[in-house]
C-alpha cells in the first residue's frame, strides 16, 4: 500500500507537492528573518535529510550547522543525530523553546584534541562576548570503585585536575579568567547538565571528532546524553 500523501495521486505536479512543506517552511523563516532585520538565502532540496543538509553546508562553505531537538529524548536515528555523525562542520543543537547566547558558557573537556578545538572556540565566543567561563572536567567512576580503592580515585583525578587547568592556562593568555570545576561521578554528563541548570549556563561546548559514519553516530555518547537533557543549546565543535 501506499503510505505517502495520497494528494500525490490525484496531482498532476508532483514534485511541486511533494515541495511544499519545504516551501512552507522556508517562507515561515524568512518572514522570522525579516522581523529580525537578517539576511537569509532560502535553500530547498530534495533527498536523505541529513545528507542533503550536510552537502548544502559543504557545498556552501558554511562554518555553522543550526539544528533543533524536540522533547527530552534524544533518539540515534534522529536527522540532528545523524547530522552531528556524518558532518564536518560544528552543529548547534537548540532545544525547543530556548533562545540562543553565550553570555555564560561551559566547555566540557577531557583532554582530547577534540576538546583542545572546542576550548578554542569557547574562547573566541567569550572574547566576542565578553562573558564567563567555566570549564569542567569529570572522572568517570562507579561508586564500588571509590568504596573498595579511594587511592586510586585520588591517582586518577589528577588527570581531569589537568585537562581543566590546561584550558584555565589558555584562558589566562587571553586575558579570560576560566572558573574550572573537576568531578568524579559516575556519569559525567550529569555533572555537566547540574552545572549548566544551576548557573543558569547558556551553552554548552563540547569536543567531537569529524565524520564518524553512521554506524559510530552517538549512540551511548557523553555528547548524546548531555544533549538529550541540556536546558541550554549545545555546540558540538568538529576536529
């Protein structure tokens, strides 16, 4: 059977149909433009969403992909989760409902060289900006770990101790005073969405590798997890 939109049947232009929520939809965003005084170039494709969005950005030599999340779940197989898989370019998550600044930020980092690209742009936005920033670093560590072998928390510790330091360095030669905040938990991405609820943070920045294919997405991520219950937009910077 057929389980399209059975308009098509019965149409003798089918493709201008099967545009038309396209068409809506762009008409809906430059009317927000022009209220906004900004200037936008309407772009509608046809193909595999996150492909298709994916190639625009390359094709136009776009820095910046923006996309929304609805609800709390946070699926693998959504059009943003597969954007962030396969994309090169950074990509802006923004929950439904929240508006969009970096007056105070929080990078995430665990020493990686993704997390090295993200401190990098944590700091241009806070120089544009002029706002905060704090830096959190966590040591994954199950509660059994800590009971049975606290010696080998404290060793351990010392590494997140590190990374945040490091990013507060970098900061410091910048003329940025970086607040850092260094945990052990057993989940670090409950650490850092505590964070941002409490200081009322308005981004979130976090490190991610290039083109990952479909198959590593983020299934089980930290990235996954902090996005799927972040209060604030989230930019996930590629390598």
């Amino acid at each position: 059977p057929y389980s399209g939109d059975l308009r098509v049947m019965g149409s003798s232009d089918i493709s201008e149909l099967i545009k038309q929520p396209c068409a809506v939809a762009l008409n809906k965003a430059m009317d927000m433009a022009e209220d906004e005084g900004a200037e936008i170039r309407p772009v509608c494709v046809m193909g595999e969403p996150y492909e298709t969005i994916v190639d625009v950005a390359e094709d136009e030599g776009r820095d910046l992909i923006v996309m929304g999340v609805k609800g709390a779940k946070f699926l693998v197989s959504s059009t943003t989760a597969r954007v962030i898989g396969v994309s090169s370019q950074d990509v802006l998550v923004i929950p439904e409902k929240v508006g969009v600044s970096w007056e105070r930020i929080v990078l995430a980092t665990d020493g990686s060289e993704y997390s090295r690209k993200a401190t990098e742009k944590a700091l241009a936005l806070v120089q544009d900006s002029g706002g905060t920033l704090k830096v959190v670093s966590v040591l994954e560590i199950s509660p059994h770990i800590y009971a049975v072998a606290p010696e080998l928390t404290e060793e351990k510790i010392k590494l997140p101790r590190q990374y945040a330091q490091e990013a507060k360095d970098l900061a410091a030669s910048r003329g940025i005073i970086a607040e850092d905040f260094v945990r052990e938990a057993e989940s670090a991405d409950e650490v850092i969405i505590e964070l941002a609820r409490k200081a009322n943070i308005d981004l979130i920045i976090m490190g991610s590798h290039g083109r990952t294919g479909l198959k590593r997405l983020l299934m089980g991520s930290v990235t996954e997890k902090v996005i799927s219950s972040a209060p604030c937009p989230v930019l996930v910077v590629k390598l």
